[in-house]
C-alpha cells in the first residue's frame, strides 16, 4: 500500500498490509438521530499495516519523536495581580489530609480524668490494697482504681494474685481477699 498525499517529517510512504481471517467476526453499528440502532455492515477480515524494511528506520523515529512528545510537561508561567498571598501560606494539617468516608478511623480520645499512670512498688502496693481492705471488705476495680492511682492492668495483675472476684451474690462484681491474706490481716489487726 502506498500513501496518495505527501506525508510529513518522518511518516513512511509504503507499506505492506497482511491479512488475517482467524478472528472473531464483528458487526458494525449506527445510531440515528432518533435513537434507533442499525447493523452497517460485518467485518470478517483483518489487516494489519507494517511499514517497508526500507522506512522501518523513519518509522522508529517518528515513534521516538512521538513518545518523546507526550513526555514534555508543558509548564507556564502566570502573574497574578490581586493576590494577598493567600496560595503562598501553607495550609493547617487537617486541611492537607482528608481521608476519605472509608478511611476514616476513630481515635480513641483520652478521658479527662484519665491521665497516665506511673507505677509503684510492687511491694507497695500490696500493702496499700491490704490496707483498704482492713476498712472495707469488698471493693470494685473502679474504686480500687480511683483509691491507688495505679496502670489498670496492673492492678489487675495483683489482685488476680490476692483476690477474690465476686461473679455472684450480694457482693457481685467487687473483688475481696482471698481467705489465706484475710487471716494474716485480722491478725495484725488484733496484735
């Protein structure tokens, strides 16, 4: 196949158009200005286009020049003459970053009352819980926690080792010692 009209620049001139008929079929279709569809026609071959071994070289550059093309940004320059410099001043964090419905992630708020806690002693605080137990037998883990300003899971690690958890009865939900420290309290109580 040659070209009719002058091409420009590095376009080749001829080719060689191989045909191939072990494709699917495809039926072309129209649409009126009513909005009904028509079939035109049926395409049952096709044609591939290779430029001769003899422009295979200006072929190359034309796509290198084309790719190359595509590649330049272009960038300009604007003068803006009422500005107050207001797209000069970075914007505040929660501006920059909006995430999204899906990405929205809640942070967990800390309480006002709930402050970090720096642990004691052990040893300590052992012997602060055996003391509140001396003045009341049964006591929940929030006023323990209000009492010895101490790490919950912490606190919750030595009473596991010296209470009791009430899960039933009167006393539901309040840990109390367990009998072998009771002892050891009432005797140092009466002594």
């Amino acid at each position: 196949m040659e070209m009719a009209q002058a091409c420009s620049g590095n376009t080749p001139k001829s080719y060689s158009l191989n045909m191939y008929s072990d494709f699917v079929p495809m039926c072309i279709f129209s649409e009126s200005n009513q909005g009904k569809l028509a079939c035109e026609g049926k395409v049952e071959k096709k044609f591939d286009m290779k430029p001769h071994r003899e422009n295979l070289m200006d072929y190359g550059k034309l796509c290198r020049e084309r790719t190359n093309m595509f590649m330049v940004k272009p960038r300009k320059t604007e003068l803006i003459l009422d500005d107050n410099g207001k797209g000069m001043r970075p914007l505040p964090v929660h501006q920059l970053i909006q995430p999204g419905p899906k990405d929205k992630k809640k942070v967990p708020v800390p309480k006002a009352n709930e402050t970090k806690r720096i642990r004691m002693d052990r040893g300590e605080l052992e012997k602060k819980l055996f003391k509140l137990f001396e003045s009341q037998p049964n006591w929940s883990l929030k006023q323990l926690l209000q009492k010895t300003n101490q790490p919950e899971q912490f606190l919750k690690e030595i009473l596991n080792e010296i209470c009791v958890y009430n899960k039933r009865g009167p006393n539901q939900g309040t840990h109390e010692l367990k009998p072998e420290y009771k002892k050891y309290t009432e005797d140092k109580a009466t002594n």
